[in-house]
C-alpha cells in the first residue's frame, strides 16, 4: 500500500469513560512524512499519552481518522502493530525477568527465532550499554537502565514507526544522551520517530517538526526555529550590581541587539534584557561592551523562553496543571541560565 | 542497526499458539526466577496436610468411620487449586499494572496470548501443586484404593477444577489490577468457601441448612467425586448433589469456565477503553 504519510491523523477525539469532564483528546491532528522525527511538545495533562496510545492501537478514539503507513488504525490494526514500535511513559518491560531474558522474549514474539532472537538481544543490550547487567532481573535496574531496556524492546525489530512517549523525562544526563543518540542512528536508517517530550530542548535537538498541543488540540505546528521565532526567541539578560547602571547596559544591550532590540529594564531586579537573533554572537558582543564600559556584572546569560511562557504565548492562557507547569519551568530555567 | 532480517516491514505472524506457548514460557521463567517464592507457595498444600491432618485431625472423626487422613487428602487436592486463584489473579495484576502489556498489545501477536499463556503456565503450576499434595499424601498414609484409571480420573477432576480457578483468579486480576487486592479478595473468600464444605467435615454433622450450602459448593462436588475414585473414607451423604457428586465435579468446573474465562477475555480488550 502506498502511503504519502508515515502518520496521518484527523479530527481526533478521545473522553475518558470514568471522567465527564473535557476531552482528552479534542481534534487532534498532525502528519508526519516518512524518516523524520516529529516532536509533540505538551505540558503535563495536554494529551500526548493519549495521543500515542490512540495512534498506537492501545487506546479506542472516539472520532476522527488515523493512518499509520497508510493502514487505518481502528480498522486494520494487525498491519498497523506489525510496523510501530512504542516505548511509553513508563517502562514497558517484564520487571520479573532479567534484561536478557526481555529482549529474547520479544524477539521471539517477533518471530526471529531462537537463535536470531539471542544474538539480536546480545546486540542490544550491548548497544544500550546493558550487557554488564544482562543477566540481572530488570526489576532491579535503576531508572535510566529501566528506561534504556525499554527503548531496546521496541527495536527488536527496527520499526517503520517508532512512537516514543517522554523517553527522557526523569534520566541523568547520561542515559538521556544514550536515548539521544538511539534515536538519532534509528531515523538514519529511515525510522520515522514522534516523540512527546515536555521539554523545548529535547523537541529542539531531535526533532524536525514539532506540534505544540494543548488541552488535546494542536496549537501551534512547525519547525523549531519558526516556533521559536513565535515565541521570541532568545534574550540576553544582564544582571547588575548598581542599579544606576542600567540606562548604561540598556543602550549597551539596544546596540549588541541591532536594529529594533527594545531592551526591558527591571529596576527592583536590577536586570536589563533584550531579544536577539543569534545569541551567541550578541552574548559576546555584550560581554565585551559591559568590560569596556566598566559595569559590575552580578549575573550575565541567555535565557530561552520557558514552556509556561511559549504557552502564555500561543494559546493565550497559562498552562493548566500549575504545579507541573511549574516543574517543566524551572526545567527549562535550568538550561536557560546557561550562557 | 544490523541486518535487513530485523527491520519491520512485512508482518509475520507466529499465530496464536506459538504466541501463548512463548507467553507459557515467560510465566515459568517468573517461576524459576523466583525459586524461594515458588518453594513457599509449594509448601502450602504440606501445611494444610499437617495443620489439618495432625492437630485438628485429632478431634476429627470421619462420618461412617475410617481415618481421617484418608478423609483429608482429597480436600487437600481441591483446596490447594482454590488457593490457585490468588496466584493467577495476582500475576495478572502485575502484568496489567504496569505497562508490559501495553507492549504485548502494541505488537504484532495474537491478542489471545497473554491470557492463554497464563492459563496454559497455571495449569502447569497446577499439575506441580497436584504433585506435592499426592506426594504429602502418601508420605501421612492416604492412597488410592480403586485402580489407577479411576487415580487419573479424579486428578484430571483436580486439574478441572483448577481450570475453572485459573480464569476466575484472571478475571479479578484484571478487574482490579493491583496485587495486594487480589489477595485482600482471594483468602476472605477461599476461607469460608473451604469451611462450609467438605473438604474437613461431613456435610451430614453441620446444621440443617449449612449441610446443604455445603453440599451444593462445587468443592464439595470434586472432593466428594475425588473420595469415591480415589475410595477414600466419608463419601458418605444422601441428596442429589452427593449422589451426582461426579457429574457436578464436571459441570461445575465446565460452568464456571465458560462463565469467567470470556468475562476475562472481555475485560482484557476492555483494557483499551
Ligand atoms: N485513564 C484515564 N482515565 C481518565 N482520564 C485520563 C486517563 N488518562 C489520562 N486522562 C486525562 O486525560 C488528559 C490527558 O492526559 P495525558 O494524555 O496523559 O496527557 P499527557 O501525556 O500530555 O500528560 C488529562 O486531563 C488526564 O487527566
Ligand atoms: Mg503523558
């Protein structure tokens, strides 16, 4: 069957038995050509497991179309299973067999045979640096091993279609390159790859396109950098000891930013703040200026919008689970501090 | 990435045996994993000989006489498949509870698998179970008096019996979908159940109506059909239950199975939902 689309969905509507209140999904759609990865970018309670579950045959929707590789996922699900690979939100794995024994089990269901089912679960486990723990139950992995075992479950079998469901959120900084870099050599060999995430930067570093959803809508779809051009982009932000200096940085901040910077000054906050285009170059040029003019600096860097304001943003309205949108914040704030 | 053998393009389906045979093999595998938890659960069925056969035993007397470890052992059988519900139903729960079925579902096998795969690992547990209680019997002196076809008769009759548990025990695993539950519904449920029937006691020395609960509970039926097959002591009873002891001992479990075991199936699909 031909298919322009490795996923195609429409119209997508998805309310929860047990809950009579809003849909979890409401007009959910998004396509997404074969070999690229497409980022769904969500805070927490937007629908994205839903979504993933819908596409992936686990979840009934209630209306709407969906495609996988050009197979209808309510009415041909068999043609859609035998394509997709999913590692969801929470590790999928039998926690009471060891890493090894998981992988051949799967491998087996698959249909490798025996021997080809050992030998490709020895290539993973090598692959996700497991083959020291390969014999160990999984059930006594830590978090990141967990979530790695898992990621080598769905690639068993190199799937057309992989649906990856927030597979970082929650691993150090190691494991979180690891998945990184699976996913990465996975869409070179032409796996198509859509990936929830909660963070800007992962969708930023992975993905080719990315769908902002809200409330189980689609709110805002595009690359990264035609998002981030929605969202404002970059800033540069100087934080000084005196606050007499400000006029100062904020001319020095208007120059560094070129034509049109408007700088915002933050006199309690002794802060002054500008968007740029290319931050690098403007967090050098401003640098240099501040050194030549003689300001004491307490705080200098570049901050990216957060999730919270890319909503306030695009939608209008602040995120609706605070104490998580909270969370995805100071994520966020985390890795915008960074210069 | 090696090897064109893996990538997933074409579908190829292993069909529904092969599936539930790998999912059969899963199962044990838990079971061999855990061998202290596996050797506890085994000794259950010698606790029940010895509590039972030894320290209550001795203020027991076995309706139309003869020795009540004779009278015991069959009960023994069917309460230890009893006590079977708790253990399928509660590793259906792990399964449901956290997300490896989710894989199963989203792969290209039959759906059938995990359910049958349990059902066919369970029976396999059962045939241990039945083992170590024929084992624990012989060593306290009960045995087989009436040729060993009828022998297989009743166990096949034990093994029916723990098949209608198994999808009993599946259906509230996946009903409730949290272990310790499972097993907060199993044991206020198999106590009563063994008390008001035969499995320690004649149904003819309880009260008027307590006799004929017990007589009609489809543990009776077994353990009554077991005592005869077996010729064991206290067959004994005089309604049409205990004189159809070995039809019920058939029908039961059959209406049971084929109760529970598409609830279970339903409840399985509904997962999706
Ligand atoms: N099994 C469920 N039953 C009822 N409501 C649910 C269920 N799963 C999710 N929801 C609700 O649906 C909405 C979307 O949830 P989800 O898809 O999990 O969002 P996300 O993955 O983006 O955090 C939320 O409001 C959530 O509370
Ligand atoms: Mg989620």
């Amino acid at each position: 069957m031909a298919a322009d689309h490795a996923i195609a969905a429409e119209g997508l509507r998805k309310r929860y038995g047990d809950t009579g209140g809003r849909a979890a999904l409401d007009g959910f759609g998004m396509t997404v050509p074969f070999g690229t990865v497409h980022g769904l970018l969500g805070p927490n309670g937007a629908g994205k497991t839903t979504a993933v579950r819908a596409l992936a045959t686990l979840l009934r929707y209630d209306a709407g179309h969906a495609e996988i590789c050009g197979f209808d996922v309510a009415r041909q699900p068999g043609e859609v299973r035998a394509r997709i690979g999913l590692t969801g939100q929470y590790a999928a794995v039998d926690e009471q067999l060891s890493g090894r024994q998981n992988l051949v089990m799967f491998g087996t269901l698959y249909g490798l045979g025996r021997r080809r089912a050992r030998q490709r679960a020895d290539e993973l486990l090598a692959q996700f640096g497991l083959t020291d723990a390969a014999g160990r139950g999984a059930g006594k992995y830590s978090g990141g091993m967990r979530r790695r075992l898992d990621l080598a479950a769905s690639l068993v079998r190199v799937p057309r279609v992989l649906f990856l469901d927030e597979p970082t959120t929650g691993l150090d900084p190691r494991s979180r390159n690891q998945v990184w870099d699976a996913v990465r050599s996975l869409v070179a060999t032409g796996t198509t790859v859509l990936l929830t995430t909660q963070y800007l930067e992962e969708a930023d570093q992975l993905a080719d396109r990315i769908s902002v959803i809200d409330a189980g809508r689609v709110v805002a779809e595009g690359t990264a950098d035609e998002l981030k051009a929605r969202l404002g982009g970059a800033r540069v932000e100087v934080v000084v000891r005196d606050a007499a200096d400000l006029p100062r940085v904020a001319d020095l901040l208007a120059r560094a930013a070129g034509p049109g910077g408007r700088p915002e000054v933050d006199r309690d906050a002794r802060r002054a703040s500008v968007p740029v285009a290319d931050h690098v170059a403007a967090l050098t040029e401003v640098v240099r200026a501040l050194h030549d003019a003689g300001v004491t600096v307490e705080d200098i860097g570049t901050r990216r919008p957060t999730l919270d304001e890319a909503f306030l943003h695009l939608t209008g309205h602040r995120t609706q689970e605070r104490t998580d949108a909270a969370g995805d914040g100071a994520v966020l704030a985390g890795k915008g501090r960074a210069a | 990435m090696s090897a064109d053998t893996v990538r997933g393009a074409a579908p190829r389906r292993r069909g529904p045996v092969a599936d539930g045979l790998t999912m059969t093999r899963r199962h044990m595998a838990h079971l061999a994993r855990t061998p202290e938890e596996a050797a506890l659960y085994f000794a259950l069925p010698i606790m029940f000989v010895l509590v039972f056969g030894y320290v209550f035993g001795s203020g027991m007397s076995v309706a139309g006489g003869g020795n009540y470890r004779e009278f015991l052992v069959p009960g023994v059988f069917a309460m230890t498949m009893l006590y079977g519900m708790g253990s399928s139903g509660s590793a259906i729960a792990v399964d449901a509870r956290r997300g490896v079925v989710d894989r199963f579902r989203s792969m290209p096998i039959a759906r059938s698998a995990l359910l049958t795969g349990r059902c066919t690992a369970d029976m396999l547990r059962g045939v241990i179970e039945l083992l170590v209680v024929l084992m624990c019997g012989l060593l306290v002196g009960w045995t087989w008096h009436r040729g060993i076809g009828r022998m297989l008769l009743a166990l096949l009759l034990v093994l029916a019996l723990r098949l209608a548990i198994t999808w009993i025990g599946i259906y509230l695993g996946l009903l409730v979908r949290n272990e310790d539950a499972v097993g907060g519904i199993v044991f206020p449920l198999a106590f009563p159940l063994t008390a008001v029937s035969n499995v320690f006691t004649s149904p003819e020395l309880m009260p008027g109506w307590l006799g004929t609960v017990s007589e009609w509970n489809p543990l009776s039926a077994t353990v009554t059909a077991l005592r005869d097959l077996f010729g064991n002591p206290g067959v004994g009873g005089s309604g049409w239950a205990s004189d159809n002891a070995l039809l019920l001992a058939i029908l039961w479990p059959a209406v049971l199975t084929a109760i529970f075991a598409p609830l279970a199936v339903r409840r399985y699909k509904a997962l999706g939902r």
